[in-house]
C-alpha cells in the first residue's frame, strides 16, 4: 500500500485568496477605486466581495460599466503595488508543509487569469509547495464550473472524487460539488459560513485530520 493510500484523500487543491492569502481587504479596496473611476459608482463591500470568486469578465455582469475591460486594467494598476503586503493566513504554511509531508500533491485553482497568477503568487513563498495551478484561462469554463478540478484530477491521474477542494466563496464549493469532489469552506476566510460545504475547519491546521494527517 502506497503512502498516499493512508489518508482520505489522494490531492488537495486550494483557491488563492481569501484561503490561502488575507488578499481581500486590498482586493475589495483597489476595485472599488476602479470601479468609481471608470464610472461604475460605489457598491458595498460585501458585493464587490463577489468579484473575488468569478474569472474577470464577470465585471460585466456584476457591474454597470462603460468599458469593463478598462476597469479591469486600472483594478489590475491599482492592486499591484499592494499585493506584496499580503499574507498567507496564519496556519497556511504549516499545513502545506504537513501535506507536502505525507506525500499528497498540493495544486491550485485560481479564478485569476494565469498571467496575474503569475505576476503576485510568487510574493508569498509558497508556490514552491504547489504541483499544478489551474487558472482561468486554462479551461473551458472556470469556477463555479467542473472543469479546474476535472484538469486537476486528469494531471494528478485520479479520479475527482479523491479530491480536497478548499475554498472561501460559494463558487468553489459549487465548483467541488459539480466535480465530484469534496469541499472544505475556509472559515478562517470566509465572510459567510453558511456556504454549503462538505466540512467546516475553522483554521487552516483543522484541515489537517479531514485529510487524515496526525498533526506531530
């Protein structure tokens, strides 16, 4: 029997941020600044929350824009001297190296397009603990679709059912349910802990025994 056939799951998979990052102060800010100066107004921040989840062209969904693409860039502008300022949450790395470990493969799914994944993940020195970063651009359909965990699964060589999903928005619970995976909500991230999910760790080393991994 293979290490890996020990634990309860054979990949685990993370989003960015809002899980892995406290990103979405900065986040929530530098779009609110592009949306007002593209000549979108203000919205709440709880709303503007909502971008955090969804591929960029969502902008044009969620919001009343004379050019959503323009928007995108100034947010892009405006964030980009901020993001070094975030953090992995408190937790994260030990538990990445607690997975890293037990011999799990780690990846991520990422609604950001893979040249913004890209151009910040390596701020936060984790990236070395990752196999595979699935982006928006990558597939077909992004979250809430299937399809990042489906790619996950096809390079990891397992079936979707044998994932760990972790993440912080309905939209990645929605996209482990439509997979066939499990979904962790990351209380520590979330702003709505009633997300339907498959389980409830409040910090991220409480993911650890959903794994079956013994914390030493």
């Amino acid at each position: 029997m293979s290490k890996t056939n020990r634990y309860n799951f054979k990949a685990i998979i993370f989003d960015i941020d809002a899980c892995l990052i406290d990103s979405a102060p900065n986040l929530i800010l530098t779009l609110d600044r592009a949306v007002v100066d593209t000549g979108g107004g203000h919205y709440p921040p709880e709303y503007l929350r909502q971008m955090l989840g969804l591929p960029s062209y969502a902008l044009n969904d969620l919001f009343t824009l004379p050019d959503w693409q323009l928007t995108l860039r100034k947010w892009s502008d405006y964030y980009a001297p901020l993001a070094a300022e975030n953090k992995p949450f408190t937790g994260i790395e030990p538990l990445l190296l607690a997975i890293r470990n037990a011999g799990l493969p780690l990846g991520v799914a990422t609604s950001q397009g893979r040249a913004l994944y890209e151009e910040h993940f390596h701020k936060y020195g984790l990236a070395h603990y990752f196999d595979l970063a699935v982006c928006a651009d990558d597939v077909e359909n992004p979250k809430p679709s299937a399809d990042p965990l489906l790619f996950a699964a096809t390079h990891f060589g397992i079936p979707p059912n044998e994932i760990l999903f972790l993440g912080d928005a309905p939209y990645d619970m929605q996209c482990a349910k439509a997979a066939g995976a499990k979904g962790a909500l990351a209380v520590w991230g979330t702003t709505d802990i009633t997300i339907p999910a498959d389980y409830y760790p409040a910090t991220p080393l409480d993911v650890l025994p959903i794994i079956g991994i013994t914390p030493d």
